[in-house]
C-alpha cells in the first residue's frame, strides 16, 4: 500500500526542467464515495491519441495500482460496470473507462477499459468515423460518449515548486 503518488514530485525524463507536470483524474470507479485516481507520467510520453495512466484505488487513503490504460484526457469517460452488476459481485468489475484513440484526422477507436478490484481488461473497441470527413453515427457516438460521463470526476493538471511540492489545479473540459 501507498500513500497518494501525485503528490510525489515527477522528475523530468528530457531533463529540460527539475520536474515534469502531470495530469489526474479524481472518479469514484468502484462506488465507495471515495476519490479513486488515474495519473499520468510525463506529457511527453503523450501523443496525438493520448498517453499512458496508471489506476489506483483507494483504500482507506492508501492507493493500489491496479493496471494501466491509454487515452487522452478530452476524450474519457466513466461508466457503472453493468455486466458486474447483473451478474453479481464475482466478476468484481466495478466500472468501465471509455476512451477514443485517434487513428487519423477521419477514423479512430472508440472503446472501454474494464476496472477490477485486482486489475484492467484488455481494452475493447470499435473503429468509428468521427470528426471533419467522418460521419454522422460516429459524431453521435462521441458526443453521447465524452459529453456527460456518467460517473462525474474532476480532471486536474499539476505544478511543481522548486522545491518538488506538488499542487493540483482543476483543468475546465
């Protein structure tokens, strides 16, 4: 177990600055009312489809790890795991991540991460055809999917002190 890893200054890999910023993701995944997070590593690690978060959940303010995802922080969304629901709590699903990553200006992957207590499933997806050139049904599945997340959370962005203190500022989507 450990405490809270986005307070922890991250050092900067290119070594342009002491430390690089980061972005988090504060969303209840598994329905305690308790701030669950994802977190990132370095922006540059970040390309035009997103990048790499760590999954933590917390428990009694210590965060688990619990798997890794890529998306980008303007196209995610979070969702109830209703497979898990229906089917009881032996799946322990708790809830889905959907993300868009983008293959070109005209076609990308629209899909979802499951959440478990002890892990992240293997993304499933499907190619849309959203954005300028693309089509109808694929602008609608976007727009229903990232407009209103059905579970609320609280995108931020970090700064750095010199001194490697870590503050968090909420970011507008």
């Amino acid at each position: 177990m450990a405490g809270d890893p986005s307070l922890k200054a991250f050092e900067d890999p290119t070594e342009r600055a002491n430390y690089a910023e980061r972005y988090r993701i504060l969303v209840d995944l598994d329905g305690d009312d308790v701030d669950d997070m994802l977190l990132t590593g370095s922006p540059d690690e970040f390309g035009r489809g997103g990048g790499p978060w760590t999954v933590y959940l917390n428990r009694k303010g210590s965060f688990i790890e619990v798997g890794h995802i890529d998306a980008h922080p303007m196209a995610i969304a979070f969702e109830p795991d209703h497979k898990r629901i229906m089917e009881g709590d032996k799946e322990h699903r708790h809830a889905r991540i959907w993300v868009y990553h983008g293959l070109s200006g005209r076609a990308g992957i629209l899909g979802y991460f499951r959440i478990g207590e002890k892990g992240v499933d293997e993304f499933e997806g499907i190619e849309i055809y959203p954005g300028d050139g693309g089509t109808a049904l694929g602008n609608a599945l976007t727009e229903a999917t990232f407009k209103n997340s059905v579970i609320p959370f609280k995108m931020e962005h970090s700064k750095t002190d010199e001194d490697g203190k870590v503050t968090w500022n909420e970011m507008n989507r």
